[in-house]
C-alpha cells in the first residue's frame, strides 16, 4: 500500500464490520478479486461501506 488513503486499519477505525474485503489493484482495472468474492457472499439487506468510490470500477 502506497499512501495513507490505502492503510485499511485507518479506514476502519472505528467501525464494526463482520468482513472486510480489500484489494489492492488498481482501481483502473475491472478483474477485482475482492470485489468478486464480496459480491459471491453478499446477502439480502447486506451493508457495503465503501471508503473511497473512486476505488470501485466503473461500469462499461
């Protein structure tokens, strides 16, 4: 992790969560295998908190 943006301890500081999920490949790029296995998991009236939305891929 490069810059202080992607320390994941800081961006949870505070929050309870039952899963973290946290890649670290860049955020140009669609093939996100973190993001593949949250949605694998994800359930009906699951909470996604996203730390940065420009961290997400852009739909095409």
């Amino acid at each position: 992790m490069s810059t202080l943006d992607e320390n994941t301890a800081r961006q949870l500081d505070g929050l309870v969560v039952d899963r973290t999920f946290a890649g670290s490949v860049s955020g140009k790029d669609v093939d996100r295998p973190q993001l593949v296995a949250m949605l694998a998991v994800g359930c009906e009236g699951d909470a996604v908190i996203v730390h940065s939305m420009d961290r997400l891929p852009q739909p095409r």
